[in-house]
C-alpha cells in the first residue's frame, strides 16, 4: 500500500505540475486600430519558397515573428534543439541572414513517442519595417532558406502586427509554446464586457500554427466547451507528405472554416458564433489525439479589448481538494494496515 500512495502522490503532484502552467503562451498583445499578417512555407528544397505578407500602404509595423518549426528531437538525431542550432544553420529571409533569434519555444516534456519539440523564435520587426515603409503596395513576398538543417525544420511562419488608422479598433493577441497534445486550455480576457458579435462589423478570428502534420493526423480545438473543429492540422502551406515539410499556418489566402473537412480546414477559424454579448472571457482548449501534431503558434484578432491570455490554473481551492484527497486516501490506508 505504501508503494501505491506514492504512485497515487506522485500522480497527484504531476497532475499540480502540469495544470499550473500551460504550454501555449502570449507573445504580445496590442490593442488600436491593429491588424494582422500571417503566412507559412515548409519544403525540402534548398530554396524553402515565399512568405507572404499583406500590409496597407501607411501602416506602422509594430512587431514582426519569424518562427521556424524543427522536426520533433526523438524523429531525428540532427533536430534543432538549441538557439545556436536555429542561428547557426543558415535560416534567410529575403536575402537577410537571420542569425538572431533570441527565443525558444516547444514542448519541455518529452515523450516516448516523439520527444522534445523546439521552435526557434526572432524578431524580425525592424527588417520588416524596413522593407514595408514607403513601399507602394500592399502584397509582399519574400523567399525562404533553412541551411543545413533544411530536411529537419517543417518550415517558417512570419506574423506581422501592424497599426492602421482604416483599421476599426480592435485587438491583436500572438501566442506560442507546444501544446500539450493530450489536451491544454487558455483563457482569453477582455478589458471590458464584449458588444454583440452578432454585428455586421463585429470580427473575432483564430488561426493556429501547427507542424509535423500531414496524412490524417489532426487535433481538437473547443471553444468554451463547444467544438470548433476535430480537423486541424496537416501540411497546407508545406510541399509534400516529407519530414521537414510539414507545416499549416491559418492566415493569408485562408477563408474560416471551423472545421467543415480535413481537406477544408486551413487552421483558420471564425469565433462569433461562440461569443455572446456581455462575455469578459472565452476559453480555447486543443488536444491532438494522434499525439504526434505540433501546435507551436496561434494568433487572434478580435474588434474587443483583450487584456491577457492566460493558461487554465485550476482554482487554490483546487488544489488543496486534491491534497485533501490524499489525505484521505492515506488515512484509509492507515486503517487498512492496522486491521
């Protein structure tokens, strides 16, 4: 008995661990008249392909990411798994050596059947303000390479935030980590009390980034408990069925699906029908029940005030039932052994 209460403790001290902190976490959010640009590319060809990007003449870039998805560690010896990994293999973008970026991101679990995933993140803000400023257009394409670790890196995804005064007001909230693939939550706040999403000039988006996804593979994405779509994943913006070119970002070129088909669902998704008036908070959850997709980044855009994202921490009530529990559970025990 005493082993099993040792079990039962160490399980309950895993289940504390893992619910206090969430995977998927926020990269910024900026409130105004702000927008949003997101596109992907994955491929094993030395010249990777073209990020897009699609921003309005005038606007103010205000932050930019390049996210570079490598192929989960326990799939191949030569993953990247370090900073100097991702700023030392050779990754460009429009010419430019991007041989700083400054954050990793992933799964800090590993296991048994993939291992570790890690996702290089930088900051591109200032080469994107350089190229987009005074430019007379609002498309831009700009080519990809990954270097040496070309066949181990699914691919890039460039998020651009930018100000806009044509832009209503609204909200711009950048996420990344590794989703727990056996399920995880976020919960996104709002400054004030959210006016009727049922308004023509209402808008509330959510698109995920999601690598090592081809072949059927797919997660589970609710919306305060209600499904939004057991289809996402697979390799919509990579260039073949490969390891290393495996990659789906929801953004330009996509139309919100919520899930219709796996052929249909391009990781882009419209949140008003699971919004209501008054609401000052709604929660994501996502699960891949294959337990081999990778869900590194997600974006929101929403004409509301979002004040924070935030993982789903149970309550402290929660975890001293639980700690109660034990107790009860070594007490039984206890009563047991002297019978």
């Amino acid at each position: 008995m005493k082993h099993a209460l040792h079990l039962i403790a160490a399980g309950a001290l895993c289940a504390l661990s893992g619910a206090a902190s969430a995977q998927l976490t926020t990269a910024g959010t900026w409130t105004g008249h702000v927008g949003l640009s997101v596109d992907g590319v994955g491929s094993n060809n030395p010249a990777v392909g073209n990020v897009q990007a699609v921003i309005p003449i005038g606007a103010t870039i205000l932050k930019a990411y390049l996210y570079s998805a490598g192929m989960p560690q326990g799939q191949s010896s030569s993953s990247p798994t370090s900073l100097a990994d991702y700023n030392t293999t050779g990754i460009t973008l429009n010419g430019t050596s991007i041989n700083f970026f400054d954050t990793l991101v992933g799964a800090t679990s590993p296991r048994a059947d993939v291992g570790r995933w890690f996702t290089g993140r930088a900051d591109v803000t200032s080469l994107v303000q350089a190229w987009t400023t005074g430019a007379a257009t609002t498309n831009f394409s700009w080519a990809v390479q990954e270097g040496r670790l070309n066949n181990t890196i699914d691919g890039e995804v460039l998020a651009i935030v930018y100000s806009d005064p044509s832009k209503p007001l609204g909200s711009v909230a950048l996420l990344n980590g590794g989703q727990n693939t056996g399920g995880e939550t976020s919960n996104v706040n709002f400054g004030s009390p959210l006016s009727d999403p049922t308004a023509a000039s209402f808008a509330a988006e959510l698109g995920l980034g999601i690598s090592f996804s081809c072949c059927n593979q797919k997660s589970t994405v609710k919306i305060n408990g209600s499904l939004l779509t057991s289809n996402a994943g697979n390799l919509d913006d990579g260039a073949s069925t490969t390891n290393g070119s495996l990659i789906t970002v929801g953004g330009i070129g996509d139309t919100p699906s919520n899930g219709q088909s796996y052929a249909d669902d391009h990781e882009l998704y419209d949140l008003k029908p699971f919004l209501a008036t008054g609401d000052t908070s709604f929660s994501i959850f996502t699960q891949n029940p294959t337990n081999d997709d990778n869900i590194f980044f997600a974006s929101l855009y929403i004409t509301a005030d979002i004040k924070d994202v935030t993982p789903n921490v149970p309550e402290p009530e929660t975890y001293a039932l639980m700690l109660a529990g034990l107790g009860v559970v070594a007490a039984v025990a206890r009563r047991r052994k002297a019978r």
